[in-house]
C-alpha cells in the first residue's frame, strides 16, 4: 500500500509541475506534449543519423553499402577515432539545440541531446567508459559549466556505463577553429589534452566513449583520440549530438 501511494504521489507532483512548466520543444519552445518531443516543424527539418554510413567515421551513404565499408576519406587518411557516430545532422535545428546547452545556460538540455544519443550506444562494450571532451579551465570559469561532460552524465545516467569526467584533460588554451585550415586546425590542438595519471588507471585496457556536442573537422577529436590511445586506452570511439555532413564550418 505505501508502495501504492508514493507512486500516486510521484504522479501527482508530476502531473502539478506539468501544468506549471510543461515541456517544450527543444528546437522552437512551443509546449509538447512530453519531454524531448519535437514539435512536428523542427522534426521535419531534422536528419536523423544512422545505416547506411561509412563503418568508421559514420558519413551517410544514400544507400546500403555493407556493414564494414569506409568511406574514401577514412580509407585515405584514416581518423584517429575508431568509430564515429552522431544523432543528428548538423543544421538549424541541430545548431539552435546546440547553442542552447552551450551559450544559453540551459544544461537540461543535455538530458535532450541524451535521449537520441543514446541509441547509438547499443553497440558499445558494456565495459566502455565515457569521457567527454574537455574544455580548458578558463573557458569553464567563465561559462559555468563543460556542456559535453553533462551530456557524458546523461548518457551514463541512461545506460549504466561509468563515466570519467576528469580522466581527460585540455591543458592548453585553443583558439576558434573557425576558418582555418586542415594543418592549422591539427596544429592548434597539437599537445591540448593530457590524460591524468589516476586516468589512466581508470582508461587502461578499455574502450573509450569520446562525447561531444558537435563534430566538424574532427581536429578536436583527433587530438583527444590520440592522448587516450597514449595513455592505454584499447579504442575510441566517438558520439556527439551532431556532425556536419557537408564542407566543414569548424
């Protein structure tokens, strides 16, 4: 019975908060009719992620090539990371979804990203681990939080998997990505990330889940994949929220 009633209470105090703050759409804000539903406008304009893509960095294909096929790019300058996989395509929704986990002091928001993240997690190591990719102390000083180590929290909250938020670290400021080049980019991370020593007790021997918000020219992720096989990691892999999937706006 007082099984019973906590239940009806729980349900009650829900249906009350509900009324007060409903959810909303993550992309436009118009009420829904429950959490991380998009209205029917945002989802339409949303490209859901997923088979066919390349094997290893998970471009979409228009149509099914085999579950080991890679695409020309990653048979021709193979990335770091051993397998890469977003929700999402990168575009107004996505991006609008995005700023406002980053910029608009929204991390409820990385419970939404979460959610859809999530099924991509079904084919990793039940011993994997995730780590997301870290900012430098003094971008998180000033904005208040990492906003993929809250998506790192979500994601383990939702399927058990640990995760190590202080494992990786980014010891050297970076400048924007934006509009600079291949090299450049590689070079302006070059030496940004250091697993710590307790991390790499934690990361030795297993799989990595590198998790970010948003993936472009892979230069970030790159850089963290290559200090976490130095420290002992057995593979990487990357999940974000959205990747470009046209010319790199990084």
């Amino acid at each position: 019975m007082i099984g019973v009633a906590r239940r009806a209470a729980g349900a009650a105090a829900r249906t009350m908060l509900d009324f007060a703050l409903p959810p909303r759409c993550p992309g436009c804000g118009t009420v829904s009719a429950q959490p991380h539903l998009f209205c029917l406008s945002c989802w339409q304009a949303i490209t859901f992620l997923g088979e066919p893509c390349c094997a290893r960095c998970g471009f979409p294909f228009e149509y099914g090539e085999g579950t080991d096929t890679e695409c020309g790019a990653c048979l021709a300058d193979p990335p770091a990371c051993d397998r890469m996989r977003a929700a999402v395509a990168y575009g107004e929704i996505a991006r609008k979804v995005a700023l406002k986990l980053k910029y608009s002091g929204r991390p409820v928001v990385a419970e939404t990203l979460a959610h859809f993240m999530q099924r991509h997690m079904a084919g990793e190591a039940e011993d994997s681990i995730l780590v997301p990719v870290p900012l430098h102390r003094w971008r998180i000083w000033k904005r208040g939080y990492n906003q993929s180590a809250l998506i790192a929290s979500a994601l383990a909250r939702r399927t058990g998997r640990p995760a190590e938020l202080d494992a990786l670290r980014r010891i050297k400021a970076t400048p924007v990505l934006r509009g600079l080049g291949r090299r450049e980019r590689a070079l302006a991370v070059r030496g940004a990330f250091k697993v710590t020593e307790e991390g790499k007790k934690r990361i030795a021997g297993r799989t990595i889940v590198l998790v970010d918000d948003v993936h472009t020219s892979g230069a970030t992720a790159n850089a963290c994949a290559k200090a976490l096989k130095k420290a002992g990691a057995a593979r990487v892999n990357l999940l974000c929220w959205a990747r470009v999937v046209g010319p790199s706006e990084d």
